[in-house]
C-alpha cells in the first residue's frame, strides 16, 4: 500500500478530552514480543506481585513493555498499576 502524505496531518476532533491522531502503518506501528530473558522478568513480577489466574496475562504484558522500555502504557485497566516499573497512563482521563 502506497503512503498517503494527506493522512500525516489529518485528524479527527471527537470533542472529548483527546483526539484521535491516525497513524501512518508502516512508521509508527510496531510488533512486539518476548525477548531474551523475558521468562526471568515475567517470573520475578509475577512472584513479587503475588499473580494469580488472569493477572499472568497483565503480568506477561508488562514484561514485555518492561523488556522493550516502553515510556508510556495506555490503558484504561487499573490492574495495570500493580506493575511500578511500567508507566501507565489512562486515556480517557
């Protein structure tokens, strides 16, 4: 797919507290995953924080941020705030 250069200032106004910027697919979207020693990270969070059933997904989540050194994680889920070493930011607040 060809890039369109009138879609890099477009944006739409949804008359909340945010707007909503598009992205441009091929810059700004990246696929993340476990690196080396994620397993380790994910244990020791996972041990620390006392997870237990679905908190492993959040817990897998954060390792992965934590490993990538993402600055910023938007979210809306509070269970997130358990994980101090990962920064969380809800967006529709």
């Amino acid at each position: 797919m060809e890039k369109m250069d009138w879609w890099k200032d477009f944006k739409i106004n949804l008359g909340l507290r945010f707007e909503i910027l598009p992205m441009d697919y091929k810059n700004d979207v990246y696929c993340i995953g476990e690196l080396t020693g994620y397993f380790s990270l994910f244990k020791e969070i996972s041990l620390k924080r006392k997870i237990s059933g679905g908190e492993y997904h959040d817990a897998r989540i954060a390792a992965i941020c934590i490993q990538h050194e993402i600055k910023v994680f938007y979210s809306a889920d509070r269970d997130f705030n358990r994980f101090p070493r990962l920064k969380i930011k809800n967006p529709l607040v």
